[in-house]
C-alpha cells in the first residue's frame, strides 16, 4: 500500500493559479514515477502530468502544455503540481499516482490502469 495524500484543491476563478500537493513517505517517494490524472464529471480519467523522481525527467498532456508545471521537492518527499491560467475545462478531481514499474516511461503518455497506485484526489473548481 502506497500513501499518497494530495492537498491544495480549491474553488478559483478562470484566468488564475493554483497549486496541488502530493506528498509521499521516503521510501514511496525515492525511485519512482509520480504523477497527476484529473477526472471531470462524466468524463473520464485523463493524465495530466508526470515526473521521475531519478532524474526529474517530466511529461505534460497537450492540453496542459505551457500552463502547468509539475515538480520535486526531496527534502518534502512531494510532488507539486502548479497550474497558472486556469480554464473552466481543468476543472474536476486531481489524483496523484505513482508506479515504480513506469521509472523508465515516466515521461511519456500513460493510461490510468498503467499506475497501480492512487491517492484519494483533491478537487480543483474552476469558474469563469
């Protein structure tokens, strides 16, 4: 059992920023491949972004491309995910996911059964 505990979501308005947290033990955060899939109502799961916590090696959907960034923090043990110029369409639950399997595809696109891990999701509400 991976714990992975996502924090930070929130109501905000179109056109501004915010940022989610994963945070992980030691031993779940070291050597893995981390990272987000959201969830609007009737939609459904969609990776948004990834990074190896080796070598920081990162992947971002089209869709998120330019406007979000996904990082590291070693002495935190989390992973951030920073979206700026939100838009009603990013609205809807964020989880953090992690496999140790996908270190060496980390930064390419994956689907939701590809990570075995999953935390229990933050929900991000953007209006405009």
């Amino acid at each position: 059992q991976e714990q992975l505990v996502e924090s930070g979501g929130a109501s905000v308005q179109a056109g501004g920023s915010l940022r989610v947290s994963c945070a992980a033990p030691r031993y779940v955060y070291i050597s893995n491949c981390i990272g987000w899939f959201r969830q609007a109502p009737g939609k459904e799961r969609e990776g948004v972004a990834s990074i190896n916590t080796i070598g920081g090696t990162t992947y971002y959907a089209d869709s998120v491309k330019g406007r979000f960034t996904i990082s590291q923090d070693n002495a935190k043990n989390a992973v951030y995910l920073q979206m700026n110029s939100l838009k009603p369409e990013d609205t809807g639950m964020y989880y953090c996911v992690a496999d140790q399997r996908l270190l060496s595809t980390c930064a390419r696109p994956h689907l939701p059964d590809d990570f075995r891990y999953w935390g229990r999701g933050t929900q991000v509400t953007v209006s405009s």
